[in-house]
C-alpha cells in the first residue's frame, strides 16, 4: 500500500502543472506562524505542487479581490 501511495505521489507530482522560474520569479523570504506553515506544506503535498506554489496562487487570490 506504501508503495502505491507513493507512486502515485510522484504521478501527480509529474503531472502538477510546472513554471519555469525566469527573470520574473524572485526568491524571498516570509514569516508565517507554524500553523499556517503546515497547512500549506499539507495543500502542496495535497496538489503535488511546491509551498511557493501555494503561496503565489493565495497571493494572487488575496490581491485580485481587492
């Protein structure tokens, strides 16, 4: 069962829709609270995605709103 969970954590991993990091993207840093940390480590590991994935779509959502 192990095993198959895990492949299909890679498959999704794959399959997770992927940019490129250019001249656009920059590396930061941020401080959260440890809550908030984990349950974005929880939705990437969900979408197979990286947490700065989670995190830019939040922030788009967030200032699209506004």
């Amino acid at each position: 069962m192990a095993r198959l969970q895990a492949e299909l954590r890679r498959t999704e991993a794959i399959q997770a829709p992927r940019r490129a990091a250019g001249p656009s993207v920059v590396r930061t840093t941020i401080r959260l609270p440890r809550r908030l940390l984990e349950q974005v480590k929880r939705q990437a590991h969900r979408e197979g995605v990286n947490p700065s994935d989670v995190v830019e779509i939040a922030l788009e959502r967030y200032f699209r709103s506004r």
